[in-house]
C-alpha cells in the first residue's frame, strides 16, 4: 500500500489509469505490474508492507487499485512520519486502524469506463488547481459535459461530492502548510480558497475532527 506526503504522479495499473496524491492512494499486490509517470515532477510517498493472515485477510476482494484516504488517515500518515525512523505502537497504529477500513470499503467500480474517465479527470483538474475549477459548472464546461451529469458521475465514482472533494484536497494542503510550520491561520485560508480563518477551521473540524490550531499543536507533539 502507497500512500503519499507529497505530490502526485500517474499510474497504470490492470488496465486502469489514476493520479494517485496524497488524498488517494493505491494497493499493490506483488507480481502485478504498474506503469508510472510524473508529469508533475517529483513526489514523497510511504509504501506499507501487509504480511500475515491477520492482516491480508479480505483484501483478496478488493478489486480497485484506488484507496480513498480521508483528512483522518492523511493525519494519522503525517503523525506517523512526524515519529522518526522508529515511530512507536501508537502512531502505527493509528494508520492501521484507519487503512485497513479504508481498503474493505472501497466501491466496485461496475460503471463504464468513460464515466470513470470523466471523474478522473475532475479529480486531477481539481487536485492541479487547473484554471475555470472554481465551481460545478465551470469545470462541467471545461471538461465537456453537462454539470448534472458531472456531478452525479463524481459522486458514484469518488464517493462525496465534488464541492466536498474540493474541500477534502483544501485540507490535505492545509496539513502539509501546517507540518511545514505555518502558523499565519488567516493568512493559510485565504490562499487555500476559503473565506477566511472560520471557514477554514469548520471545514477542517469537518474533515479532521479537530481545529487548525490543534492539529499544529498534536504535528509539533509527534516531532518530539
């Protein structure tokens, strides 16, 4: 299982095209082969080794190379690199807790391969900040097709909605400002895209189950 800190780059895997960054990653079996390219440059990722029973249990029925990693998981990743070369108990466990869920509930994916495409690509425009993503209709007019039909496509194939993904990649960047030690709150708002510090803070209480200024306090506890 990878998962990434930083950037994002494209895979090739059993036929089927994703970006992988860190609001997503992916499920490698040994034997399988994948293709990469990074049209982004260069990334950071951890990729976690599953050996016995216990713990490869069920994943034989996963199907998709895709895992949807939620604000909580992406934390708990960060935490754990926080840990240093030899985290402890805890910090292992706390992903694992939340990885493990996160591969069983993946959706099978029984849709036809053009829809998939099409959220793909609202996935990847919206992760690469690409220009006229603001809103729904925007990007349904970039990408060539109705809003209606790009926001029932999106939900199917990401889980949430696209308003909702948009705020869950807002706070995937606000976390990596935050380990990175920015302390300005107004200031990170304002250049994630959002209204202003309280906007940023309910939608990261939303996603994290925590304030701004708690998760800088919880990245700068696991540095120690």
């Amino acid at each position: 299982m990878v998962l990434v800190r930083r950037g994002r780059f494209r895979l090739d895997s059993q036929g089927r095209q994703m970006t992988v960054e860190p609001t997503t990653g992916y499920l490698h079996r040994p034997g399988q082969e994948i293709r990469f390219a990074h049209p982004a440059g260069g990334d950071v990722c951890t990729s976690i080794t599953f050996t016995g029973d216990v713990l490869t249990a069920g994943l034989d029925a996963v199907r998709s190379p895709a895992v949807r990693v939620d604000a909580r998981l992406e934390l708990a990743h960060h935490l754990l690199l926080r840990a240093g070369a030899d985290p402890g108990f805890a910090a292992v466990e706390a992903v694992l807790d939340l990885l493990l869920p996160a591969l069983l509930e993946q959706p099978q994916d029984v849709s036809p391969p053009g829809r998939r495409e099409l959220a793909d690509r609202a996935r990847e425009a919206i992760v690469a900040d690409e220009p006229g993503c603001a809103d729904l209709t925007s990007l349904a007019h970039r990408l060539r097709t109705s809003p209606s039909h790009l926001s029932h496509t999106f939900r199917h194939h990401v889980g949430m909605p696209l308003s909702r993904y948009r705020n869950r990649v807002r706070v995937s960047r606000a976390l990596t400002c935050l380990d990175q030690g920015e302390t300005d709150l107004a200031a990170l708002a304002v250049s994630l895209g959002f209204s202003d510090q309280a906007h940023l803070t309910r939608v990261m209480r939303d996603e994290l189950g925590h304030t701004p200024g708690r998760v800088r306090t919880l990245l700068a506890s696991g540095a120690g």
